[in-house]
C-alpha cells in the first residue's frame, strides 16, 4: 500500500501541504470569474428589460376574468360589464365540439351576466309570458324583441332555453344531479327546443357532461382553489406547527446530539410502525363491504381521492410501501451502526460549531426571502408574457361556410362579404394572440424568463452555502475554539462572497441553470411525444432524461463542495471545483462512512417532522381529532391541505437542517484538508477538537483496515 500510494495521489491531484501561515479562510483575496459577474450583470439587465416588455404588453385581467363573444371582460371593474361577473354560453352543448380544442373557444354565443339562470324557461314560452324580462338579461345586450322566433334564434341573439345553471369559475355550469336514478337539470326531465319540440334533457345533460369534460381541468383547478380559500388558516397553523418542532430538534440537538440522534432513530421506526398498524386497521374493517375488493385498475384515475380510501387494495398497497421503507431503514441501522457513532461524532461537533454562529440558524431565512423575490419576479413576468397577445376574432358558423376559422373584424363584419355569403355566420372572439415579431418572439422570452429564474435562484442557493461555509470553515481553524473565532463570521463570509466572488457564483449557478432548462425541454418535448408511437424516440427521450437528472446531481454535489472551497481559498470556480473533486476522491472511504450517513440520519430527522405533522393534518383534516371545539373545513378534495402541509413540512424541515447539511459538509472537508496539512505534533497540530480527532481517526483507521483486507 506504501508504494500505490504517491501513485494514488498523482491520479487524484497533490495533497495541501503544511503551512505555517494558513489560519482558515483567506482573508486576502482577489475578484474571481470577472466575465461570469459581467455576464449575469448583462443578463439581469436584459431580464429586467423583458419584464418591463411584459408589463407594458401584458393584461393580467385576461386570465383573472372570463371573455365574451365580444372580447371583454365579465366582471371587471370600470367596464360596462362590471356588475356581470359570469359568464354565460347560449348552447354549452356546442362546447363538447373539437373545435374547442383547437380555437379554446366554444362556437357559441357568449354574454356576460349578472347571475346565472337558476330556472328551466325556453324562449317561446317566455316570449308569450311574463318572463320575457327575466330571459331578455340572458340575451345579446342591446337586444330588442323587434324579430321573428326563427330570426331570433338564427342570428343568436338569446338562447333557445334556460337551464338552471351554477357559477364555477365564473363561468355557468348546468347544476347536474340524479334522481331516482335519473339524470336531471334542476326539476325538468324534458325541455323544448327552439322549434317547439319536446326532448330529452337527458341528452343535454350528456352533451353538457362533454362540454364540462373538455373544461374538466380548469374545473379541478378551481376546486382545489377553493379548498385553499377555506383551509388556508389550518394549513399555516400546520406549517407553524414543523417550524416549531423543525426549531425545537435543531435546539435539542445542539445540547443533546447523540441522544436526539438516536431518539429520532427510534421515533421514525415508530411512526413507520403505527403507519403500518393503521393501514392493516383499516384493511380489515373493509372486509366484507361492498364494493371494497374493486380494484385500483378498474376503478381507473378518480379526481376525488377519498373513493380509494373505500378499497382493500389501496391500503394494501400503503402497508406494503411502509413495511418495505421499515425494512430497508432497520436493515441500514444495523449494517450502519458503527458508522452512525462516528457521524453522530461529526453532528456533535456540528452541534458545537452552529452553537457559536447562532445566526446561522435564521440565514435559511435570507435566502427564501430572495427565493420568494425571484419567484415572483419570474411568476409576473411570466403571466404578464403569457396575456400579452391581442383579441384574435374568426368566423364562427354551424353549417358548411367556406370562411368558417377565418379572421374577422367585429365592427365591419355585419356588412362584409363573408356575412352576405354565410348569413348563419358570426364574428366572436377566438383567443390571444398576434402575428407582430413581438408575438413570434413569445415563446423565446418565456424560455428566457424560465433561465432566468434557474440562474437567478441557483446564484441565492449558492451564495448561502458560500456564506455559511465561510462561517463554519473559521470556526473549524481557529486553533482555540472560540477564542480565536472571529468577530462575526457569518457576515464576513457574506461579505467576502459577494465583493470577491459573485462571479464563481455566478459560473457554477450558470451551469447547472444550463442542465435544468435542457431537462425541462426534455420534458416538454416528451409530452408532445407521448401521442407518438415511435418505440425508438420514446427510448431515446427517457435515456436523456435520465441522464440529465444525473448530470443535475452530480453538479449539484460538485458545486456544493466547489464553494466550500472557494469560501476557505477564494480561488476560481473552476480550480475549486477541481481541488474540492479530487481533496473527496483522496478520502473516497471516509466520504462513504461520514457525509453520506451524516446526510442518511438528516433524512430521518425530516421524516420524522414530515411523517408527525403529516398524520396530525390527516386525522385532522379527516374529522378524526378536533382542536379547540373546531373541526376542519368541509373540503372538495381533503388531500389538497394535507399533501400542502406535507410538502411545506418537508421544505422547512429541509431549511433548517440544510444549516447542519452544510456545516458538516464544510467540517468534513476541512477535517481532510487538516490531515493533509498537518500530522498532530506539537510543530504541525490538528486544529479539530479533541473528540472530533478520537472517533474519527479511529474510525478512518478501521475502514482503511477493512479496504486493505478486502484488496
């Protein structure tokens, strides 16, 4: 082994050689990656620049308010339509046509109304009663009863029947139910057409299941919202809730490390353990019910997600996740147990280390404030994009026009020759859109603004972990830990990151913003594929997926590990990037034991936050538990707040504990730079603690026996 290795060493770089003057991060420092910082000054100019753009072309009010026949808004204030919030379609039948998904336009008339119809009237029998002025609000405005019945109902000028109908997102709906069996329109099995027959609602009723069919997802989309505004109260109380007991752990575990280690250790295999005992619970009192042995694959895909909780199947298929993640997590513990008393050695002194930089623990809240800034900067820029195309109007006609699809001008359509030669014809709003080169050019600026975004959110992640590296690499080389800690560590490393190496930053964050824009034009591209039948391109396009998901996560832990140490050299990205790749591969074997078990128990410790306060929103949002007299909310779909507290749950949890990812990754590294440097004599002394030096030196030296038995 003495002889591989200086040739070892030579295939993974030169090991850092003692030097007496080297006292941590290097204070002494010059500018690095000038051309990436002129860069990203350049293209944050040009983002702003798009923004402006938008912002003057676009028109939120396009998505936030529906559009009638006529191309103005329902509801919006300042307009002649502003006390007619909804809107109303003469023939929603007409919207199951395929039409619709080609045009996003149903080939009927639309007005906007006060109030949708919430009774069953056809328009001969209003004409000859009294009702006419209840059924005159739900024709064109403007209209005067000047017309014959035909004419009437031939130039679209009312609807041919009332049903009564239900606003849902602004828009009127048939109310649709069952009785006895039957489907029904409010109390009418039967309605009359325009020519005074009588039919069956029924095919209304399937017509209009079409048309809401085709609007299905704007449907879900809106209950899910709907679920928010009556839960959102509950769902931060959830979220509330992790960051209390997020902020408790890490306290807990800056004075009780080994101890909350393995409690946690032990919480997870409980909590996966009732999971497993709750889904068998549930399994058996299904026995025997009706309706509970239908499977998954012949129920199909249900929008309501409380119809699986009613099969076997489903909570089989959750027994048999958690046991087999319980399984996995018990046979790690045991393989793992040896390693897991040196990691929890690495977190104790990261305990220590975060003790003296308190302020570490609120820095997670600096960098999602300026992720939530670019958030909003690309979701703005983003709609004001998407709504910056003008009305776009086309000939509407039932029969055979030749001019059917055609682009029209409202105004002079009544006298045009395309109205003369297809009377049955109308000139409605289509879409947005254009033709100008600002139109053209869409698409490209909305990939711009997604770059951005990528760039821009990549460049605040990577100046946190430059920031709090440079914190924990000055405790980790002070030589009299804490006397030799200098005065505010964290705001120095913060200093120094963005007078000396905003460009680095910037590098490292351009590369891997380059990897994820490619992966979601991949994405793109695969769902245009998915109709496809080509076996070849549907291949090709899942083995670049997925050799671009590993790109992002090899770049991801090479970053990382880059800016550690440019926070401790100040060097460029590129050379530290390659010191910091080969600094691992010298100590491949204790990466394996200490980094990844480190990151391995961090993982349990987000679980057991995630999985605790997961279970609390699901028995509560369930009606099992009540708090304080009240109960949750009636809900559309109870797993909309119960995934959001989860998913919220897991990205504070992860906040929190990313401070520890990073200070035991920046400890880690600096813990093999100091072997390298120095060998604990009196002229060339370790600078970890005592401890630290015990388990892990210990420990290193089992492993490398272990390596050499094996050779």
């Amino acid at each position: 082994m003495g002889d591989e290795r200086p040739h070892y060493y030579g295939k993974h770089g030169t090991p850092q050689k003692y030097d007496p003057t080297f006292k941590g991060p290097i204070y002494n420092r010059g500018c690095t990656d000038v051309i990436c910082c002129v860069f990203l000054l350049v293209a944050i100019v040009g983002y702003v620049a798009v923004g402006i753009i938008a912002w003057t072309h676009g028109d939120p009010r396009k998505v936030i308010y529906p559009t009638d026949s006529r191309g103005e808004f329902c509801g919006q204030k300042g307009t002649k339509n502003e006390n007619k919030p909804y809107l109303f379609y003469f023939n929603i039948v007409k919207c199951a046509s395929p039409l619709v998904l080609l045009e996003f336009q149903c080939p009927t008339p639309q007005i906007c109304v006060e109030k949708c119809p919430n009774r069953y009237l056809t328009y001969l029998n209003a004409r000859s009663s009294r009702d006419f002025e209840y059924y005159k609000q739900f024709c064109v405005p403007g209209f005067k009863n000047n017309k014959g019945v035909a004419e009437v109902l031939r130039d679209g000028d009312c609807p041919a029947v009332l049903i009564p109908s239900k606003p849902l997102a602004r828009r009127c709906f048939p109310a649709i139910h069952a009785y006895k069996g039957v489907l029904m329109v409010g109390n009418e099995t039967t309605y009359e057409d325009g020519h005074g027959a009588r039919k069956n609602i029924t095919d209304l009723v399937e017509g209009a299941k079409k048309a809401n069919g085709v609007l299905e997802a704007r449907q879900l989309a809106m209950r899910i919202f709907e679920d928010y505004t009556v839960s959102w109260y509950w769902i931060i109380i959830g979220l509330v809730i992790a960051m209390a007991m997020s902020l408790l752990f890490i306290i807990l575990l800056r004075f009780l490390a080994g101890i909350m280690v393995w409690v946690m250790i032990i919480m997870v295999i409980l909590v996966l353990g009732y999971g497993i005992f709750h889904c068998y619970m549930e399994y058996s009192r299904l026995r025997g019910e009706a309706g509970s042995d239908v499977s998954l694959v012949d129920l199909g895909f249900q929008t309501d997600f409380r119809v699986y909780l009613h099969l076997r199947q489903t909570w089989l298929a959750f027994m048999i996740i958690l046991s087999i993640l319980e399984v996995i997590i018990i046979l790690l513990l045991i393989f793992l147990r040896k390693r897991i008393l040196i990691a929890i050695a690495l977190i104790k002194e990261a305990s220590r280390a975060v003790g003296y930089v308190m302020c570490s623990m609120l820095y997670p809240l600096v960098t999602f404030f300026l992720l939530c800034l670019c958030i909003a900067y690309w979701a703005s820029t983003a709609v004001f994009l998407s709504t910056s195309n003008e009305a776009v109007y086309k000939i509407f006609d039932d029969g055979l026009c030749p001019f059917t699809a055609k682009t029209c001008n409202p105004e002079t359509f009544p006298s045009s020759n395309e109205s003369r030669q297809c009377p049955n014809a109308r000139c409605q709003f289509a879409f947005y859109g254009g033709e100008s080169g600002y139109h053209r050019a869409l698409l490209g600026l909305q990939i711009f603004n997604a770059f951005m975004f990528f760039w821009l959110a990549n460049f605040v992640l990577a100046l946190g972990q430059v920031t709090l590296a440079g914190a924990f690499a000055s405790y980790y080389w002070a030589l009299r830990k804490p006397d030799d800690l200098p005065a505010f560590p964290l705001f120095s490393a913060f200093g120094r990151a963005l007078r000396y190496h905003t460009g680095s930053l910037a590098f490292g964050a351009l590369i891997l913003a380059i990897v994820q824009i490619i992966r979601v034009i991949l994405e793109y591209l695969d769902q245009r594929l998915k109709a496809a039948e080509n076996k070849f391109a549907k291949c090709l396009m899942t083995c670049l997926k997925c050799c671009f998901w590993c790109l992002e996560k090899f770049i991801k832990f090479l970053n990382r590990n880059a800016y550690i140490m440019i926070a401790i050299y100040g060097t460029n990205f590129c050379t530290s990037a390659r010191n910091a790749f080969f600094l691992l591969m010298r100590n491949i074997i204790r990466v394996a034991v200490l980094d990844k078990v480190t990151d391995f128990l961090f993982l349990l410790g987000k679980l057991l936050i995630v999985g605790s306060v997961g279970i609390l929103a699901f028995f509560f949002f369930t009606h099992r538990i009540r708090i304080v007299q009240d109960t949750a909310p009636p809900l559309n779909y109870y797993w909309v707040p119960i995934l959001t507290v989860i998913v919220g749950s897991y990205l504070i949890a992860h906040g929190f504990f990313s401070v520890y990812g990073m200070c035991v990754d920046t400890l880690f590294l600096c813990f093999c730079e100091d072997l390298e440097r120095n060998d604990g004599s009196q002229e060339r002394p370790y600078f970890m603690s005592p401890e630290l030096r015990d388990i892990l030196l210990k420990g290193s030296a089992e492993e490398g026996k272990r390596a050499e038995a094996e050779e």
